[in-house]
C-alpha cells in the first residue's frame, strides 16, 4: 500500500499551488478538495478557509489525513460524491486515470460558486520507477495525460481557463529498501527485476537517519483556473 509513504513524502512538498490559491481565500469561504489524497492541501487550506470537504475514494488516503474540526472526509469516487456546492473546488493530480474527463470537469465546475482549480503535470512523472526503467528497460515510463491535454480538452469545453505553470522538486521518502522497491515496483510495470531495481535504487538512494532519500528532479505542472460558467 502506498498511503503511507505517500503522505509521508508530500506532506512537506512545496509545489506553490498554495501561492497561486491564496489570492480566492478568506476565512469565510468555502472549499472541495475533488480526490484529495492524503490531504496535503485540504489541511493547509483549512487554516485559511471556513470549511474543506475533502472527498477521497481511497481508504488507505482517508486515513493519512489528519484530523481537523472545519473538515469534512467523504468516502466517494467524485464522480459518485453528493456534496454541497462551495466557493472553491480543487482537483490535484488526479485527471490522469479518468477514463470520462468532461462529466468529472463538468461536475467540477457545475460545484463551484467562484472558482475551479485543476493541477496536472507537464512532462514525465518524476519517481523512482521512472528512473529504473531508462537503467533497466531503456525507456521512460510512458507519459499519462499531461496538463496540455487537459488545456486543449477545456478550450473544446467552451472554457479558457487562467494558467499558472509551477516547478518544484520531488524528494523520495522510504522508511527501508522494501518499501522503495515495492512503492517502485507498483508504477514500474512489464520487465521488472527484483535484484536488479534493488542494485539499481541503492546506488540511486542516500539516508537521512533511518529514510532512504531519492532525489527524483524537478517537476513541472500546470494549474488551470476560471470562474465556473453561469456563475
């Protein structure tokens, strides 16, 4: 299970989207985080807003998120969430594995009183696994939607969101080589080697105390944002 080391490496990420946010917050406002992971920003949202609805389908997610008295965990695929409208909705890193993106967008916005963010990556996914298979394999993992498609498919949508471009780095967490190889082997897909990934993720990795620290580079994702239609 991910969960766990995936709060654990995001949950002190700095990928400025709190910077391009922060302009649409006031305490008196309210917010749905759509696929709000481990809740990395429905918290640090909550500080600033009158309630966060954090809606998470995943249940090792649900329970990373912590614990606050304005905010509201709904287990539910988006797609199938009953919540109530508010000022804000968000939707980090999740467009990806939508296979029907224009009724999720459409829900997005028809959700929103003010404001939609989306944030989807530009470029490779910056992870371990990658690495292993240009070492391995000789090719990258392959692309999942990038932000460009997403900007393209809301122009199609009648839509012409603002854009704000955002790059930070991405610093691995593993509490043991276990973990890594296995967080690794769930993105790596066909061709996985065992004594191979772990050879290679050792000469990738340094510690820090007890973690194992994998620096993956920069990552570059784009934020799209507009008033929702109608409103």
């Amino acid at each position: 299970m991910r969960a766990p080391s995936f709060a654990r490496m995001t949950r002190n990420r700095k990928d400025e989207f709190m910077r391009v946010v922060e302009p649409y917050l006031s305490p008196r406002k309210t917010l749905i985080d759509a696929g709000a992971g481990a809740g990395r920003h429905a918290v640090a949202l909550a500080e600033k807003l009158e309630w966060v609805t954090a809606v998470e389908p995943s249940e090792g997610m649900r329970a990373q998120i912590p614990h606050r008295d304005n905010i509201t965990v709904v287990a539910s695929m988006w797609e199938d969430a009953e919540v109530a409208k508010a000022d804000l909705v968000i939707c980090n890193h999740v467009l990806y594995g939508i296979p029907e993106p224009v009724p999720f967008i459409e829900k997005l916005q028809s959700s929103a009183r003010e404001r939609v963010f989306i944030m989807m990556r530009e470029g490779s996914v910056p992870h371990p696994s990658s690495k292993l298979r240009e070492r391995m394999l000789g090719s990258g993992t392959p692309p999942p939607p990038q932000f460009t498609d997403l900007f393209m498919l809301l122009l199609q949508m009648g839509i012409a969101p603002d854009v704000d471009f955002v790059r930070y780095p991405v610093i691995n967490r593993y509490k043991d080589m276990d973990e890594a190889l296995l967080d690794s082997r769930m993105l790596f897909g066909s061709g996985w080697d065992e004594a191979r990934a772990r050879t290679l993720l050792e000469e990738m990795s340094t510690r820090d105390g007890d973690e194992i620290v994998i620096d993956s580079g920069v990552a570059l994702s784009g934020i799209a944002h507009w008033q929702p239609q109608g409103s």
